[in-house]
C-alpha cells in the first residue's frame, strides 16, 4: 500500500489544564480551513465514531463560522469528568478508502506533549512542496510547536533514529538554521512570528528535503538525503528526543 501522506506536531501549553473541549475543536477548524482549497475531499469534516461511518456523517464538525452545534454537544458530553486525557478524530466523510482525510488532536495532562495529526490519500497528489510548507505555516501559527514533521506515513521505518523525529519531505525545528548548518537540505524555509512586544521575528525554519519531486519513501535517494539531515542535526544537538518535544 502506497504510504499516506501525513503531517504530525507536538507542542506543548502553557497551562496545566486541559483546554476547553470547544477550543480544541476550534483550532482544527482553523487548520481545516487552510487546507480546504486544495481539494473538494478537505471541505467537510465530521466526528469520527467508534459505531459507523453513517453514525459519523451524522455530526458534522464545522459549518462556514466554525464549530456545529451539534459537534460541540457531542464533545461537551464525552468530555463529562475527563481530566487527563482528551482526543477528537476528524473524518472527512469520504466514500472510498482512497480518498480518505483524517485530523486528530489529542490534549493531555500526563507530562506527554499534545499532538496533532493530519492524514490525506486524495486527489489532486501533493505535487508541489509548497503546498505542505503553507499548511505547515499554518499549524505552527495556530500551535507554536517544538517539532512539525510531513511526509510519507511509513517513512517512520526508514529514519535514523527512532527516538527522534524524521525529517521525511519536511521537518519544522523553532530554530534558526542556515545553509552551513543543514547543507543537505534542498530548501530552509524561515517561519516568521511575533515576539512578546509585537515585532515581526523569525521563530523557526522548515527544513525540506526534496523540492523537484513529491518526497517518496520508496526512493533511495529520496531516504539518503532525509537520513542525511537528520544526521546532521543531531550530530549538532539539534535534533530533539520525543522525550524532550
């Protein structure tokens, strides 16, 4: 089966508390709605169920203001009690197996990060990289995480190290990173945000491996290069543990 395209991010909050069930919701809504133009299949999402996919179709997560009523009930009365540990899986409603979407996050208060995870088979292909860069840009300015990963799911059994993230088709490190640090790299690309007084800064780069063709797994040159990276990295101590995300 060919490997599904797949963005992961881990972060970490401020505040010791889960966060609202309804503002959890609402940050994947404002991710949605950046990857929504690239296809008709990233339009409409819904409450994964446990049950069946007519059940699921039944909860649509978002309308053109945010968040449904209807979702937001569902999530409100699941997340009765609940404390440690809160997920919410999106599905995009699809059909087929080929052209299915999935969007999860997951908030916890068990000293592991928070994750976001987005999943895609559709149509059209991812053939340009900047079109995952910009959703990447996106996440980070909706999360402010410590690592962003994308690219082929199964690529996790072709990376160096298994305790830290892979590079893939792109990896987003808070860092500043330069062509001296990363000479493998076929593109370093600058993440702009605010710092505490409001001035424009750059907070981060997305460091992408491959820009004449879509990253595959499948290719050995493709994994050289993406082992390549990470190797420098972490030879620089750049390159964090899941342990330290």
């Amino acid at each position: 089966m060919k490997s599904t395209p797949t963005m992961e991010l881990f972060l970490r909050r401020p505040q010791k508390a889960l966060i609202d069930a309804s503002a959890q919701l609402r940050e994947l809504y404002e991710f949605a709605c950046a990857v929504g133009d690239h296809s008709p299949l990233l339009r409409h999402w819904f409450l994964s169920s446990d049950k069946s996919k007519q059940d699921a179709l039944l909860y649509e997560a978002f309308d053109g203001k945010g968040p449904t009523v209807a979702a937001l009930a569902v999530l409100h009365e699941k997340s009765k009690g609940v404390s440690d540990v809160r997920s919410i899986s999106l599905w995009n409603g699809a059909a087929s197996d080929a052209e299915t979407a999935t969007l999860s996050s997951r908030v916890n208060t068990l000293g592991r990060p928070d994750t976001v995870e987005f999943a895609l088979r559709v149509a059209p292909a991812i053939e340009q990289w900047e079109v995952p860069v910009g959703w990447m840009r996106r996440a980070i300015a909706i999360w402010s995480p410590s690592a962003c990963t994308f690219g082929p799911y199964w690529y996790s059994d072709r990376k160096v190290f298994e305790d830290r993230p892979g590079v893939g088709w792109m990896l987003y490190l808070p860092e500043t990173l330069s062509v001296q640090q990363v000479p493998e790299a076929r593109a370093l690309v600058p993440v702009d945000g605010l710092d505490s007084s409001g001035k424009k800064m750059q907070i981060g780069t997305i460091i992408v491996s491959v820009t004449d063709e879509p990253f595959s797994d499948e290719n050995p040159e493709h994994v050289k290069i993406a082992n390549a990276i990470e190797i420098r990295l972490a030879d620089q101590d750049l390159l964090p543990r899941y342990a330290d995300l």
